[in-house]
C-alpha cells in the first residue's frame, strides 16, 4: 500500500503540518479499496485535518476535493507542486 499522507511540524513556527497526496478513493468508485481500507482512509484524513494547522496538497482537484467531502476551509490549505518529488510509494 502506498502512502497518501505525510504529518510532521515545523520546528521553527511550531505549526502541525500535513501533506496529503491523493483522496480521488472519495469520488472514484473504481478506486479498488476494499470497505475497510476505504473507511480507515476516510477516518485518517478526518482526524488529520482536525490535527494539522496547514496542509499542503499537490493539485488543484485536491485542494477541492478536501473543500468539498471534508468542509476544509481553504485558507488553511496550500497547492504546492514540488511535493509529489519528494513523495515516496
């Protein structure tokens, strides 16, 4: 399984920082989790959002994603292309 979060804090400001990488499981049927590991992932991302003081995604349909299924506020999120280099399967 491949990893799609990524939770660490930044030592200089002290903010809860959270990176998450895809959540296409949401709106994509064909997403080929099984009911478990499909709840387990929703439950994640519920609880990271409530933890982090920012988070960064690498798109646009992420960003919206997070809008739309979770009422994340958009201030509090942050597209940033770079990374997806850093990600690691």
């Amino acid at each position: 399984m491949s990893r799609f979060i990524k939770i660490y804090r930044n030592n200089k400001t002290g903010q809860r920082i959270a990176e998450i990488y895809d959540v296409s499981f949401i709106s994509d049927r064909n997403h080929g989790l099984g009911w478990f590991r499909l709840h387990i992932r929703h439950f994640s991302i519920k609880i990271l959002l409530k933890w982090a003081d920012k988070i960064y995604v690498p798109d646009y349909d992420v960003a919206m994603d997070l809008v739309k299924y979770y009422f994340y506020p958009r201030q509090k999120i942050v597209i940033d292309r770079t990374i997806l280099s850093t990600h690691k399967s």
